[in-house]
C-alpha cells in the first residue's frame, strides 16, 4: 500500500496557490498588498485604487483610476427584479444570506459564455464591486419596510455605501474612516473564503457563483463573522473593572472557549490592521465622543495580553472594527455584509489569478473507513 501523507488539519501552513497578490509575515506583523505595505496604503490610497491595485497588479495612473471609478459608477444600479428578489426573503434572515442569495441570482441576469470570454470576465469584475453595496444598503431598508435609495453618481464607492443606508452624505471624516477600513478588509491572503473563491473558480464557473460561495464562507463566526459578535462579547462582561475583566477573561479562557477578536491562524503579534483600526476609532471619538465599550476593548486586550500573549494570541481585524463601525453608525449585523463588499475585490483578484494558470482543486485524503463491506438486504439486517 502507498505511504499514507500526513493529514494536517486546517490545511494550517500548506500552500494552495503561488501569488503575487498579499504577502503576510505573521511573526513580525506584516501586510502588503501587491508588494505595497497596508500601513502606506490606509494611509494614501483610497479604495478603488486599492480596488485597482489588487485586480490588475499595479497602482493606477489618475486617466486609470478616472476610467475604473467611472465604470464602477455606472454599475451601482441593481435590476427591479434583483429588487424584488430581496423584496421576498424574510426580514428577519441575517443580511449576508440575502447578499449570497442576490449574488447567486446575478448570475442568471449577466449570463456569459463563458469565464474565458474576457469582456464578461472584466464586466462581471466591475459589476461585482458595484453592486455589493448596492445590495446591502438595499436590503437593510427593504427588511424594515422603506424604500432603497438610488445610488449616488457622484459620491465615493465608501461614501456612497454609506448614503444609501440612511439617504444622508456622511462628513469627509465618516466617509474617510469607512474608506479606510474598506482599504484594510480588501484582501488578506489564503483565508477560508479566499481559498473558497479559488476553489470554485477552478471548475470554470461564472465569477458571481465564485463571489456567492465566498459570501457564505465569510459568514461564519470563525471568520468574518467574528466581527458582529465582539460587540455581543463587550456587553457580556458586565463589571468593567480592570479586576473583574481579568476574572472574566480567566473564567473564558478556563472553559476553552474562543474570545471573539482575537487570535489568528498567521499573525502571532497584533494584526497591523487592528491598530490602524484603533487609530481611526480614536479620530471618530474625538469628533463625536468616545464609547465606554472602547475602554473596556483596550483594558480586555491589555488581560489577553496578559494571560495569553506569550501563546500568540493578539487582537485580530475585527476586534476594534466594530465599535467603528458602530461608532459611524452601522447596525451590527452589517458588519459582516460590510466585510464582503471591501473583500469582494480580494476575491476577484484571486479568481484573475487562479485563471491565469488554473488547474480544477482536487485535493486528497485519508480514508479512515471500513472498507469492502457486504450489503446485507434490509429485512436481514439486526
Ligand atoms: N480565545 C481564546 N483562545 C484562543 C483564541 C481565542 N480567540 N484563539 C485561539 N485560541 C487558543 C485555542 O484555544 C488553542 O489553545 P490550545 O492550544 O490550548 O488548545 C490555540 O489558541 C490555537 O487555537 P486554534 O483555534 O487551533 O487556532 P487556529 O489557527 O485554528 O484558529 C482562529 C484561528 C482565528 C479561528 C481562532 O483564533 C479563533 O477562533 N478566534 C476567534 C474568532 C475570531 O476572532 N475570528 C476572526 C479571525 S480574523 C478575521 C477573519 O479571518 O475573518
């Protein structure tokens, strides 16, 4: 019999794909996008150009990035029918099933020929970066009874998002701080629904099936749904006393149960993206007032680090994430949604990649059955 191949869970630390698109070093805390480091792009970029960046491997020239806004704008818009699909789905459902769901369904209004026609493969691109918002912002309104707004023509992909929840132009600082965080959720490397889009973009698929499956892999509470129940997990510690969040946190960590916010498969020292969080959730509360739930984040990370640092167990993306996003004044079961529309490009990005020289995922595994078993008739078995 062939020797048996080590069985590693999680696929932790094997390769899935060679790329060009996001580097990490998790030791030192390290980011970059296509070569650029997150840090200088938070910083400078904005994220269509950072949109740009990760489809098509370098910065754009302002004629490029005009071209790129100009037909990210003219897709905003979504069909009456995808409208009224979204118009049938029960308000009570979470926002990332009725983004799958009208994700999936686009693929039956922007039918292609196929993936390798590479007009359908551009359009499908812009129209997927365009639209998320479009949907979520849609939704959000549909499942309380009002009407969708009309996306802007003039307005920022992220001030744009931000004006069809509410029908109001956020401040240049609301829509700068939500740029930013858009910016820092665009692309992260081999995650699970990166690696999802790249699995199901190898049978050739259309990208909005690629985008769909994605979509329902980020939902989890391992991977971005972990960002929606920070705020939950804030509210659970009802004494803020350093002294009882230390108890708190030691009682958790007891129990073996996982703190939602912290911890990574890669990084081992704070995620660079949570700190630039940080720094933008302290420029919104100097504009409009701090939140008390942002002390207790800090005197929480400060325990963590404390009884559990030394194992490499930080906070992650989304530990600051949602309280700036509650601070911008997002419901919280947008946060998630709001993940998929920055990560979209990531996703596609990955998908270009994958095409370039695709081969159809097809792993093994190791068989731990019974095998060459005899079928014994239903009325003969105990
Ligand atoms: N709280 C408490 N202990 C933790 C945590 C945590 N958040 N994360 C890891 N650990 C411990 C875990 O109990 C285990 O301990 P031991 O070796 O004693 O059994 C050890 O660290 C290794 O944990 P693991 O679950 O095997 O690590 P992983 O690489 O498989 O998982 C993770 C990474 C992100 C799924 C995990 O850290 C986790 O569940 N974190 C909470 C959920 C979360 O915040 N997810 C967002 C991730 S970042 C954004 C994204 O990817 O979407």
């Amino acid at each position: 019999m062939a020797e048996m191949p080590e069985y590693i869970p999680g696929l932790a630390g094997v390769p899935a794909a060679r790329t060009s698109i996001c580097l990490i070093d998790g030791i030192v805390g390290k980011l970059q996008y296509r070569g650029y480091p997150i840090e200088v792009l938070a910083e400078q970029g904005t994220y269509e150009e950072v949109a740009y960046l990760l489809l098509f491997g370098k910065l754009p020239t302002t004629r490029q990035l005009d071209e790129f806004r100009g037909q990210l704008i003219a897709e905003r818009g979504l069909k009456f029918r995808i409208i009224d699909l979204l118009k049938t789905l029960p308000e009570s459902g979470h926002p990332m099933d009725a983004l799958t769901a009208a994700v999936a369904a686009m693929g039956m209004f922007y039918k292609g020929d196929h993936i390798e026609d590479l007009e359908f493969r551009r359009l499908s691109v812009i129209r997927l970066i365009a639209k998320l918002p479009t949907i979520v912002a849609a939704w959000h309104r549909i499942r309380r009874g009002d009407d969708p707004i009309k996306p802007s023509t003039e307005l920022s992909h992220a001030a744009n998002f931000l004006y069809m929840l509410e029908g109001e132009v956020p401040t240049r600082l609301a829509e700068r701080v939500f740029d930013v965080a858009l910016v820092l959720h665009a692309e992260h490397s081999m995650n699970a629904s990166t690696f999802t889009a790249r699995v199901t973009g190898s049978t050739l698929t259309d990208p909005y099936a690629v985008v769909a499956s994605a979509i329902g892999s980020l939902a989890g509470p391992l991977h971005g749904g972990a960002n929606e129940q920070v705020l939950a997990t804030l509210e659970d510690i009802e004494d803020r006393s350093p002294q009882a969040v230390r108890r708190w946190a030691e009682d958790r960590l007891a129990r073996k149960e996982k703190i939602m916010g912290f911890g990574h498969r890669v990084y081992k020292v704070k995620d660079p993206r949570a700190t630039i969080l940080q720094g933008l959730a302290t420029q919104l509360f100097r504009k409009f007032g701090s939140t008390p739930d942002y002390d207790l984040a800090v005197e929480l990370e400060g325990q963590m680090t404390d009884l559990v640092g030394s194992k490499g167990i930080y906070p992650n993306v989304d530990f600051y994430s949602g309280i700036v996003y509650q601070k911008l004044g997002i419901p919280i079961d947008l946060f998630t949604p709001i993940f998929a529309v920055s990560r979209v490009s990531g996703w596609l990005a990955h998908l270009l990649e994958q095409l370039e020289n695709n081969r159809i995922f097809r792993p093994s595994q190791i068989w731990i059955g019974e095998a060459d078993r005899t079928f014994v008739p239903i009325e003969e078995r105990g």
